[in-house]
C-alpha cells in the first residue's frame, strides 16, 4: 500500500510542479477538457482527494459530504458550483497550495490504511487500494489537460502500471455502463513501459491483440486520446470495439474525444 500511495505522491508532485508557477491568467486558461481551467482541475482534484480521506476516516463525513452534493444536484446545480460552494471561496494560489498539502496528507494516510479495508464512495463500497489507485488515475487523466495546454509533452515512469491494471479490469463495465455484454475472449495485452519492460495481459493471442505504448493505452482508457491518435496496434472485433469506447473511470458512459481534438499545445 505503502508504494501504491508513494505512485499517487509522485504523480500529483510532478503535476503540482507543472502549475505552481503559474500567475492567475495562467491558471484560467482553458483545457481541451470541455473547457476546464487549469484552476477547475486543480479544484477538482483538490475536492475529491479530500473526499477520499473523508471515506477512508469512516466517521460519516464522507456521507454527510456526498448527500450534500446530490441534493445540490436535485435543486439544478453542478459538480462544479457544488465544489466551489464546498471550498468557501478558496481559488487562485492559495488553491494549489491547499491542494499541494492535501496531496501529502492523502499520500500518508493512505500509505498507513489497509489495502482490504472498505470505503464508502459515490457508487458501491471499494477497498482502500482500489481508492488510492482512483485518485491516482483522475490525477494522471486529468493531468494530461494541464501538460496539454502548458505544450509540455509529459515524461511517464512505470506507475503508469496502476492505471494499464485499472484498464484492464474495467474491460467488462466499459459495456456494461452502456447497457452491454462484454464480448469474450478479452483481448491481449501487450504493452511497452515507460522503462522499456514489457507488460503483458490476458491470454496470448494473434487475434484479439493491443500491442504498443502503455502510455498511449492508459490515454484511451482514461479518454484522453482518441484511439486513432494513437499509434496502438488493435487487431481483432474485440479489441476494435473496446478500443473504440474504453472507459476506466466510474460514472455515465463517455464517449472518447474526437479524432485530433486532444494535442499537447506547440508552444513557440
């Protein structure tokens, strides 16, 4: 547990240092994520990462934090103005930098709980490990808009492994939160790291295949590329079709970006 959280640490450190030294007009500048700030994603990121330590303190603040935020929903507000209400005006620097210090303590709880323990969240119960690797994952997803924006091509390490697993073992609610059946056998899996290892999952197979970057796998599956902007080699109806609409994350169905709609900005 203690290196899943470490992977949470290092990843929202690294995009901490990639916002911290931006001035107000850089924090308002707007992502290819319908129209985020670079301000709405520290926010938000800020937001749940406290909600995972609410869940994980089990004392009911979690509950009394998420009812809260469907009865704003039942009265025609937003996620984002309910965030916003939540954080009592807090924006700007002084964001990131609560932000920055909720990243450390979310890291260390984390680090101390028990992989198994059961959390409360917005759907079913999960495990504490199953909710740091989240966090991890929204971190990385919503990540890529800030990089994207900043024109800064980011430089993955192999934590990136949390999130191909997560990938993976989503293949069957891709389909299900759209209403369908999985289709069997789920295709092989065989990735580059960011180190140049090798990873590879399911059974082997010729005919249902993923094979490149396990970067560019972990952008589909968070939908942060389209697969046709990627290099990935998708061979078979299964792989085609699961390629075609991963998703990793809970929620409603999302559909992926358009084709060349998400680009890491060229900055002259």
């Amino acid at each position: 547990m203690k290196t899943l959280a470490n992977d949470f640490l290092d990843e929202s450190q690294a995009l901490h240092a990639l916002v911290a030294p931006l001035d107000d007009a850089g924090l308002n500048q707007e992502t290819a994520f319908k129209a985020w700030t670079v301000e709405r994603v520290v926010q938000h990121l800020h937001v749940w990462n406290m909600a995972a330590l609410m869940s994980l303190k089990g004392d009911g603040s979690f509950e009394t934090y998420y009812a809260q935020l469907e009865n704003r929903r039942r009265s025609g507000g937003t996620m984002g103005t309910f965030e916003q209400e939540w954080l009592t005006g807090l924006s700007g620097r002084d964001l990131v930098s609560a932000w920055r210090d909720g990243i450390t303590e979310t890291a260390e709880r984390f680090s101390q709980a028990e992989p198994s323990a059961r959390v409360k969240w917005a759907g079913p119960d999960m495990s504490a490990r199953s909710s740091i690797t989240a966090r991890l994952m929204e971190t990385w997803a919503h990540g890529q808009e800030v990089y994207d924006v900043l024109g800064v091509v980011r430089r993955n390490g192999d934590r990136i492994r949390n999130i191909v697993v997560l990938g993976n073992n989503t293949y069957g609610w891709t389909f299900k939160v759209r209403g369908e059946a999985a289709s069997e056998p789920r295709p092989h899996l065989r990735l580059t790291a960011p180190s140049g290892d090798v990873w590879l999952y399911n059974d082997p197979s010729e005919n249902e295949l993923i094979e490149g970057l396990a970067e560019e796998f972990c952008q589909v599956v968070t939908q942060t590329r389209n697969i046709g902007d990627t290099n990935l080699k998708v061979i078979g109806a299964n792989a085609q079709n699961w390629m075609s609409k991963a998703q990793c994350f809970a929620g409603d169905a999302e559909a992926p970006p358009p084709v060349g709609s998400r680009k890491t900005a060229v900055r002259s």
